[in-house]
C-alpha cells in the first residue's frame, strides 16, 4: 500500500495537534512515530485510522483520498489504540473470529500461521475468557491475535512498547510485524522511546509540535546514538543530527 | 465518622476563598434539590394510582386493607431502592478502589462506606414515608397530627431497620426478599383483576369477606405494616420495635460483619442479585488449553443471533453482506421470548374481558377503567415488540482512545450505512409483528367494548403508526450520531439546515397523525362523515411519505458530509 501525507493540519481548539504535516511512507516497512507526550503523534495514527479527519492537506492510500466510510480501502488497515477494543461481552475466541468475519477473513489455508501467532501471543489459555476479564497486557495480546487473524495491509499500533505487555508480548508484536513487512504490508506504531524505535523500525519519524522534523532510515539513526550517548534525548529535544 | 480533620478544611477554604478571586467559589448548583423532587414526584402518581384503582371497585371497608397492602407494598418498593444503593456504595468502594487505595483500614473504610449509605438513605425513607403518613392519617386533622408524626417516624425507621436486616446472611439464606417480592407481585395481580372486574368476579359476599380477611393477614408479611393504623395496637408494636431495634443493631455492627467480603465483592454482590456468577468462576474462569486453537480455527463467522423464530426472521431479512456486523453488534436479546410472552400477555387479556362481564364500574370511574383496559396492552406492545432502543446500541459505546472516546465501529471496517440498514431491517421486522399482533387485538378489544368504528379505525391507524416508526429510523439514527460527532469549524450552516430539518420532520409526523386518525374515525362512522376520508387519506400518505423522505434525507446529509470529512469522531459520554 501505498500511503502519502500531504499539508495535513489539525487544531483541536487553539491547539495545533500537526501542522503542514509531509510523510511518504516506503512500502513494506516498520515505521517508528517517535515524539515527545502531546507531539501529535496519536492524532496521526487516528487520522490515518479515519477516525478524525484533516482540516487541511491529504491523506492517500493507493493515491486514494481517505475517508473511513470507503470500506474497500478501511479493510486494507487495522488501528489498535493503545487500549485495545475488544467486545467485552464476548471470549477471547469470539472476539477474534468476530474481527477476522467483519474483516471478510477467514482461516482456510491458514491454520499454521494462525496457529504460530496464537502460541507466540500467549493467547491460547486464554480463549474461553471473556475480554472483560482480560488485564491490559493480555487485551493487547488478544488485540495482536485480531492483527493475526485480520492479516491487514496496513497495522496501525498505539504506543505497543507501553502497552504492559510481557517480554514475550512485545517479541510477539515484533515477529507479527516483521511477518506482515515480510508478506507487504506496512506497519507504523508511535513510542516515545528513541531507543526501542531504532532497534525495531526500518525508518524513524520524528515529530515535534505537529512537525515532522526528521524521517531516517534507523541504521544512520542507530550509528548516531552510538556516537551520541545522550542522543535519543536530543532527537526528542529537536536537536536532530545531520546524518 | 470522618477521615479529614475539620479545622484542616476550614482553613484550607479560607485560603483558597483568598485567591478564588472576585468572583468567588462556583456554585455547587441545584442538581441535588432536582434530583429530589423528581423522586418524590416519581412516587406521588404510584401513590394516586393504587388509591384510585381502590376506590373505584370497593366500597370503605375494604378500602381500609387494600390501601394498606398497597402502601407497604411501596414501602417494601422502597426498601428495594435502598439495597441497589448499599450495592452500589459497597461495588464503588470494593471495585473502584476509592477507598481500598487509601492507607486505612477495611473496617474504617466500611464503616465510612455505612455512613455514606446511610446518610443518602435517609432521606428518600422519609421522603417515601410522608406521603403513606399523609395518607394514612389526616395531619390536617390537629388533633391526629401527633398519630401522622408518630406513624411517619416509626415507618420512616422501620424501613431503615428492614434495610439493616436484610444484609444478615441468614435473611439471605431465608430468601425472605424473595418472599417479599412473590407476596407483592401476586396481591398487585389480585388487585388488577378486582380493579377491572370489581364485585362481578366474586359475587357473593362472603367469599369476598374472606379473601380480604387473607389479605390482611398476608400483610402482615411486611414489616411496614405493623405500625400502621388499627394494626400496632393489636399486636404490631412489639415487632415493630424488636424489628426496628434489630436493624439498628445490624446497622452498627455491619462494617464487622461486611468486613470479610471487602476483598471479596462478589460474594456479597450476590445476596443483592446483582452477580451473575460466583466469585470462584469469575476469579477463576475455566482454563482453556492449546487445543481451543482448533476450536476457533473451525468456528463459523460470526452470525446474528437465530435462536427464535423473531432472531430468525430478523437474520433472513439482513443482507449478506451486514450478517458479520449483525453478529458483532445485535445482542442476544430475547426478542421471540418477549413476542411470544406479549402474545400470550393478549390472549389472556382477551379471554379475561371476553369472558368476564363487562366492566361497570359505575359512571364516576368509567373513563379511568377504559384507560387502564386499553392503556395497559398498548404500554405492554410497545415495550414487549417495538424497538425503542436503538438495537445496535453496542456499535455506538464510547471506547478511549487515547483520551478521546469515540464510537466502537469507527474503529472497526463498518460502514455508516450498514449500521442503517441493519437497524432498518430489525425494525421494520419487529414492527410487522407488532402490527400483526396489536391490530386484530384491539380490533377484538373494540369488539368487546362495542365500539365498532373505533375497531374500523384501528385497522387503519396502527400499520400508519408502524410505517411512520419505520420512516423515522434514519432521523432518529442520525440523532443517535449526534453526541459522537465533533463538528469542524465552517459548516454552521450545514448544522442549523439538519437541526431546522427535524422541524418539518416532526410537524409533518404530527399532521398525518391527526389526519390518520381523523380518517380512521370517519371510515368507521361511514355515510356523510366518510366522505372526509378523500379528503384526509391523500393527506395522511402525503406527510407519512415526505416524512419519511425528509428523515432518509437528514441521514443522507449526514452521511455525505462524513464523506466530505466535515466531522470527527469524538464521542461526549465516556
């Protein structure tokens, strides 16, 4: 899928929350929206879920122009918030094969990956719970389980490194985002964490008051925060290096 | 007992008055004085009604128990309210952590949490028991004023005290709620059917005598009871007191003995019905192994719920295309069960007038009796087959993300126009039966009553009715949208056209309502009156149909400026 920002503003009052916002996003990558608490990243993530719209500028998937009422493009990509929403009501295993249905998705011919995503998520136990039930970390396991069933184009993933998942929830996350860069798809989460950006994304974008400030590929970024021991805190701070 | 220091708070106000400014503090506002009327008011018709059904079918000496069993029964009513407000009290403290967050004891927490209980009780016990007071004595009377004190305080207490007692274990184990609820709901029945039918259905005069004389001896059942009028001077005030002395006893050891389900909420949830499962099941749910892998793996998509011919005619009316949606966000309700409950509820009906006698209950009730024969089924219908509530309700639950809630299905591939559609089909699905249901019933009604052109009427009236509730589902779905939608800057406009538009709308419902009914009543009087009917039912179809369109329009504009991304998502209610 091809995704391009263009010009994107938004302002919540008086408050911008972006501004003249420019992205385009390589295909097939792990993207890392990094930025200080109120940057404007989670705007991004619900503009590009269709959830809030631009009051300026485009947002295009396949050189489409986005709104979430065209559900040929809005079943190409699956958001999870950073508190996953689940049906509260339902089990675990409903709740999955209900995302995997409303997605028109289903597990013919893929039973041994689906099988692989649920062992590696730790989900397997806890089928027959209901989701209201379920802590914050096993929700978003649950939630990456839905990714796994859904297989979408585009993952869109709130703060996952803050999410109070496990050591193997988060190793889950990574090797389901890999496999579905692996198969084409593109996933782009946000983090405030420069480091675990840099080790896990193919490129960093770093916002600042709405701004994108820098977008590199995470290997310069990962050479600089060698050289720079207290470069993560310059990124987050603007005072980007020239790479 | 209090957790703050006093002195603290008074002089943490007069600092804060200092730089509040010249404005000063904001004002606490009169919800709370609102908030109290509305419940008194709430109570005020209840009390009219079971005074008139009385009066209208018995003649003063019965009046005097019958009045009675309904009092205590509303007092016992009242008593229910007070149990929903421990529950509450306690699952906010248990659950929500307010005061188990604190560094205080379980038991100081409980016994502020009694406190909170009781000073939020106190108020609606009196407020429920001065109306009884009134209306068992006459305070205007000066010299039964001190009699009307003396009842309104015991009543007042006794209802605390039941309150009290109630959380005792061993009233549990007794299920003496329970009875208490039975013994109201079969006396409420008793009264319904007397109401109706008076002294024809038991005519002769002893078995009448007889049936009251168990009645009175029944109400003794209800604690309430024991101090009214004529009752504690023949053996009531010592149950009384022993009752009210009980439950104030309870009420001061009740942090003791509540202290051990503090970390434990279900257990006592339990005794106020509000736990649908044990504690042990819900701590402990069933365990699923890796092998549930192959269950969802072999599950079938999610299907709406088909487990009543109703759910049944519903599903085979949803396209194929929403059945997924109709899975996610129908819910389970039992809509054949509620059909077939309100079919019966009618059958019965008809048979009790259709082989009872005609209700005569003399000139001065007349009107009332007819009200209640015909009011009762329609309020029935309405709850039992219309959907008042929007059947999607789910898809529209505000969920945070982020800070900002917005509707469940904006987060999910579902668009705008099959929540539409969906809720278009359960209607007009539900609505065909309710039609089906409620015109040959009060067709029969009308029959019964003689009133043949109120019959011919009806026949027009209630399918208009059903096809204007059926045209107004986009109007009302697109008013449903409204507090999840957060406007952009610029499109004023756009917003006072729609909300000008429900004007018209409105106006247009009402015109062809009175101008269906109109038609109903001159097609069943006929000869010169019928001739009206050219005249009304062009006009009826007309502003049932433009109606109709305006409503489908609103919703289109709606859906077009979503298209044109003149809203975000945002819903106000978290």
């Amino acid at each position: 899928m091809h995704i391009e920002l263009q010009g994107i503003r938004k302002s919540f009052g008086r408050t911008r929350a972006l501004w003249d916002f420019d992205l385009s996003v390589p295909p097939a990558s792990v993207i890392a929206l990094v930025g200080e608490n109120g940057a404007g990243k989670s705007t991004l993530l619900r503009m590009m879920a269709g959830i809030c719209v631009p009051d300026g500028g485009y947002l295009t998937y396949d050189s489409v122009i986005f709104d979430r009422e065209q559900m040929d493009l809005r079943k190409r990509l699956h958001f999870i918030p950073d508190m996953p929403l689940l049906f509260p009501d339902y089990t675990v295993a409903r709740n999955i094969s209900t995302f995997a249905a409303l997605y028109g998705k289903d597990f013919a011919g893929r039973e041994e990956e689906f099988s692989d995503a649920l062992r590696e998520t730790g989900c397997a136990p806890l089928m027959k719970r209901t989701a209201g039930q379920l802590s914050r970390g096993q929700m978003w396991k649950v939630g990456l389980a839905c990714v796994a069933a859904i297989g979408p184009e585009l993952l869109l993933a709130d703060e996952p490194f803050a999410s109070g998942m496990d050591e193997m929830g988060m190793g889950a996350f990574r090797r389901l985002a890999l496999r579905l860069v692996g198969g084409g798809s593109t996933v782009i989460y946000t983090t405030q964490m420069v480091g675990m950006a840099v080790d896990f994304s193919d490129y960093v974008c770093v916002i600042r008051d709405g701004r994108k400030a820098m977008l590199a590929d995470s290997a310069s970024l990962r050479e600089y925060l060698k050289r720079e021991p207290q470069g993560a805190e310059h990124i987050l701070r603007g005072h980007l290096p020239a790479l | 007992m209090k957790l703050h220091d006093p002195d603290t708070e008074k002089e943490l106000i007069r600092i804060a008055r200092r730089l509040a400014g010249p404005t000063g503090f904001q004002k606490p506002g009169f919800a709370f004085w609102i908030d109290l009327i509305w419940r008194a008011l709430a109570f005020a018709p209840l009390i009219w009604l079971a005074a008139m059904a009385i009066a209208a079918t018995y003649g003063n000496d019965s009046l005097i128990i019958l009045s009675q069993a309904i009092c205590a029964i509303l007092l016992m009513a009242l008593v229910r309210v007070g149990m929903g407000q421990v529950a509450m009290s306690f699952k906010t403290a248990c659950f929500f952590g307010t005061l188990a967050n604190l560094p205080i004891t379980g038991r100081t927490a409980l016994t502020l949490i009694r406190g909170i209980i009781l000073r939020r009780f106190w108020l609606p016990a009196m407020l429920g028991s001065l109306p009884i007071a009134i209306y068992l004595h006459n305070p205007g009377d000066p010299g039964r004023f001190p009699e009307f004190l003396a009842t309104l305080g015991l009543l007042a207490a006794i209802v605390w005290a039941t309150l009290g007692i109630i959380q005792f274990p061993l009233v549990h184990r007794l299920r003496l709620v329970k009875i208490w609820h039975w013994v109201a709901y079969i006396l409420i029945a008793y009264f319904v059917v007397m109401y109706l039918f008076g002294a024809r259905l038991v005519t002769p005069s002893a078995s009448r005598e007889a049936m009251e004389s168990l009645i009175d001896r029944i109400m003794w059942i209800f604690p309430p009871v024991w101090v009214f009028p004529g009752k504690i001077g023949n053996g009531g005030l010592i149950p009384a007191v022993s009752w009210i002395a009980l439950g104030f006893w309870n009420w001061l050891r009740w942090p003791a003995s509540a202290f051990p389900n503090y970390d434990r909420p279900y257990d006592i949830l339990g005794a106020f019905g509000d736990a649908g499962k044990s504690r042990d099941e819900m701590i402990e749910p069933e365990e699923s192994t890796p092998l549930e892998q192959t269950i969802i793996l072999s599950d079938p998509p999610t299907r709406p719920p088909s487990n009543g011919w109703v759910e049944r005619l519903i599903a085979a009316s949803i396209p194929a295309a929403d059945l997924a949606t109709a899975g996610a966000f129908m819910p389970e309700t039992k809509h054949t069960s509620r059909a077939n409950q309100t079919m019966f509820f009618a059958a019965v009906w008809l048979l009790v007038l259709g082989f009872g006698k005609t209700p005569n209950p003399g000139e001065q009730y007349r009107d009332l009796v007819v009200f209640v024969t015909w009011a009762v089924p329609s309020f029935v219908f309405i709850i039992g087959l219309l959907s008042i509530l929007n059947p999607l309700k789910d898809a529209l639950r505000p969920c945070p993300v982020g800070n900002t809630p917005v509707p469940f299905f904006t987060t999910l591939p579902i668009p705008l126009r099959s929540l539409l559609r969906l809720t278009f089909r359960i209607t007009i699905v539900r609505t065909v039966i309710a039609v089906a249901i409620a015109t040959p019933f009060f067709c029969i009604l009308a029959k019964i009553h003689q009133l043949p052109e109120v019959g011919a009427g009806i026949v027009a009236m209630i399918p208009a009715i059903g096809a204007a509730w059926i045209f107004s589902v986009p109007a009302l779905i697109s008013n449903r949208l409204d507090p999840h939608l957060r406007r952009r800057k610029g499109i004023f406009p756009l917003i006072l056209a729609t909300s000008l538009a429900q004007v018209p709308i409105g106006f247009l419902w009402i015109i062809g309502s009175i101008a269906g009914i109109g038609l109903s009543f001159t097609w069943g009087m006929g000869g010169t009156a019928g001739q009206y009917a050219f005249l009304l039912l062009p006009a009826a179809i007309a502003c049932l149909v433009l109606g109709g369109i305006m409503s489908r329009l609103l919703f289109e504009t709606l859906h077009l400026s979503l298209r044109q991304r003149r809203y975000d998502w945002k819903s106000k209610i978290r």
